[in-house]
C-alpha cells in the first residue's frame, strides 16, 4: 500500500471528488481530508491511499500540478510523519 499527499486542494474538493480522480490511476483504499481542529474548515490538503505503488507512482507523475477548481495540485509520497515538541 502507498500514501500519496495531496496538497493545494481547493476548499470546495470533497472525499468522494478526489477518490474519482485519483481511481482514473489504480484502486483507491482510502481518502483523508484535513479540516481545522476549531473550526471544521477544510485545510487544503489531505491523503489517498493506493492499494499498488505502481498505481500510485502513475497518479503521482499524472496528477502532479493537475488542475482542480482553478488550483495546480501538489501530488508526491506522503513522508512518515515526524514527532514534534508539545507546545
């Protein structure tokens, strides 16, 4: 399974909008929008998760700077998540 970040989303995107463009390339396992903790707004940008890495490097290489409600999208691999200091 690969995770593919997905960012400069525009806040009108929705799960089931970027599933569809994203199942053009391979099989879709999961999508996670990214919204404010406070607010519930989204945060423009979010994660899928592709069953094949092969399908996933496609997506990666086609969707990269593909334009979506008027905004280039920034697609590669997600990189593991770093711990940060609590404030």
């Amino acid at each position: 399974m690969s995770k593919i970040y997905v960012g400069n989303l525009p806040f009108s995107a929705d799960e089931a909008a970027v599933r569809t463009l994203f199942a053009e390339h391979g099989t879709v396992d999961s999508v996670a929008l990214i919204t404010d903790r406070d607010t519930g707004q989204p945060r423009g940008f979010g994660f899928v998760e592709m069953t094949s890495n092969s399908e996933a490097a496609r997506a990666i290489q086609s969707l990269n700077g593909h334009q979506m409600g008027g905004r280039a999208l920034k697609v590669n691999e997600a990189q593991a998540k770093t711990d940060r200091p609590r404030r």
